[in-house]
C-alpha cells in the first residue's frame, strides 16, 4: 500500500514537472517585447511589424517586405521596364 501510495505521489510530482517544464519552454519560445518584430523576407534585417508590408503566398507562407526593399524592387522595376520600353521603341 505504501509503495502504491509512493508510485503515485511520484507520478504526480512528475506531471507537474513535465506541465511546468513545457509552460517555461512556451513562455521562452517568444521572447517578451519582441513579438512585434518581424524580420524583412529579403535582407533579414528586423523591424517593427507594423513598418512592413505583409504578403501572404499560397495558404501559408508569409512573407515580409521593409519601406528599402521595396524602393530597391521599384527602382529596379523601372529600370527593367524603362530598358523594355526604349528596347520597342528603337525599333
Ligand atoms: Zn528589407
């Protein structure tokens, strides 16, 4: 009876390890104030979530574009184009 009592106390002490355990490693999964902050998907630079434009492909995959990125992607957008363009009309 003992030994039963003992093999329970045991298994309780090692629940509440367990459930502690995990309720630390979530807690540390997101470091605090940092939730906000979001990584640019072309320079890997961080910044401010709400600084960055959001871009959702396929279901899932989202992708996260800063103000320079996307003045790089524009410039180089005109620059493509502006050639293509001056490419018809020399002919
Ligand atoms: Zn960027």
């Amino acid at each position: 009876m003992a030994l039963t009592i003992g093999a329970v106390i045991l298994l309780i002490g090692l629940m509440f390890l367990i459930y502690y355990g995990y309720t630390v490693g979530v807690r540390r999964s997101v470091k605090p104030g940092r939730e906000h902050l979001q990584k640019c998907s072309l320079c890997l630079q961080t910044f401010e979530r709400s600084k960055l434009i959001e871009r959702q492909v396929g279901d899932s995959k989202l992708f996260y574009f800063c103000e320079e990125c996307v003045k790089n992607l524009s410039e180089e957008f005109e620059r493509a184009t502006g050639m293509a363009e001056r490419k018809n009309n020399g002919d």
